[in-house]
C-alpha cells in the first residue's frame, strides 16, 4: 500500500540527510585518518556504498528511497508516480541533503556552513556525471520493470562504491546531493560555481537513461 505523502516527505527528508551526512562525514573521517587522497577516497567510497544499501531498506518501503530529483523524474516519466509527488519529493530533497551537510559539519566539530573551493567543472568530470547518473538510473529501474526490486539496496550500493572509483566525477549523479555538498569545505565538497553544470549533465544522464530503459525494458 502506498504511505500517506506526508509520511513519504519525511522519509525522502531523513533519508536525503542521512545520504548527505554519510557522504560528507566520511569524507571528513577520511581526510583526518589518512593523508593518502587514494586511500581517502577508498574510505569515503566503502563508507557510502554501505550506508546507502542500509538507508535504501530502511527507507524504500515508505518513499522508494530515492534520495535524487532525478530518480523521482524517470520514476514519473516512466509512469511510477504522479508528477504531483515529484513536485513535492524535489524540494525535500534538496533541503534533506542541505541539512545533511550541516550535521556532518557539526558532527566533526567544523563550522556549520562551509562553502566549498573544490571546483570540479571540466569536461572529463561533467562526462562523468552523464555516465554516473545515467548508469544509476539503469541499475535502479531494470531492476524495477524485471520484479527485482529487492535486489535494489544492495546493486545501488555496489554501483556506487564501484562508480566513486570508475568515474572522475567519483560519482555525485544526483543534483539535490550537488547541492548539499557546496555547505562543506571538505574531501566531498563542490564549489557552488561548479554547480549547475554538474546538474546540467545530471540531467542530461537522465534523459539517456530514460531512453535506454524505455528501448531496453518496454
């Protein structure tokens, strides 16, 4: 039975904070045990594939967890949802995912807000996000339309602990998670200028994956 959407926004918030905050935070725990950026990244990597498989079973039976505006876009494109919800779960989201970066941030004992210098906008990492996002949104819904959805939390999680690693980008694929990740001046920060072209890309990973699924999975 579908939840109350009341019910549904408050678990797209939780979750979008908690994303936010694993991410953020184990980049910062990262950067504090380890002075080797590979060993770093390996850290934030595992740490995030791990508490995105959890977060996934903790949260799909409510919202279908999807934590990324552009989850909730092809969710609607493809008929899942009603455009209604996506006008409600974006804004969540992104507010989800700005809270998150300040809990991370409060967690290690750094300011609030940090606006981030990490300035990632070249050509190879806005490629990287069309083929980060559009590779999530396949590994999210042909395991949907193919009634393998239990299978979801734990190929979401591989793919991306796989994607930080096979991408330049290290994998953002999600523009409410973009924009959280401007609030911290850490190992997992982006620098607002960076922001709508990564977004763009996001959006651009998006509308492939949707043709994809669509010619692949009818």
């Amino acid at each position: 039975m579908t939840a109350p959407l009341p019910r549904r926004l408050l678990a797209e918030f939780l979750g979008s904070a908690l994303l936010a905050a694993l991410v953020i935070g184990s980049g910062i725990a990262a950067q504090r045990l380890s002075d080797d950026v590979g060993l770093q990244l390996l850290e934030n990597a595992a740490a995030t594939a791990a508490g995105l498989y959890a977060l996934i079973l903790i949260f799909g039976p409510v919202s279908g967890a999807h934590f990324n505006p552009v989850v909730s876009l092809v969710d609607a494109a493809l008929g899942g949802r009603p455009w209604r919800d996506v006008a409600a779960y974006i804004p969540v989201q992104i507010v989800g995912c700005a809270s998150g970066a300040v809990l991370a941030n409060g967690m290690f004992g750094l300011a609030a807000i940090s606006v981030s210098e990490h300035h990632r906008a070249s050509g190879p990492h806005l490629l990287a996000e069309v083929v980060a996002t559009a590779g999530l949104l396949l590994v999210i819904f042909s395991l949907a339309r193919t009634s393998r959805l239990a299978t979801v939390p734990a190929a979401v999680g591989a793919y991306i602990g796989a994607a930080y690693w096979f991408t330049s980008s290290t994998s953002f694929a999600n523009p409410a998670i973009t924009i959280g990740r401007t609030l911290s001046d850490t190992f997992a920060g982006i620098a607002p200028a960076s922001v709508p072209t990564f977004i763009l890309a996001q959006l651009a990973g998006a509308g492939l994956a949707l043709g994809l699924i669509r010619a692949l999975y009818p």
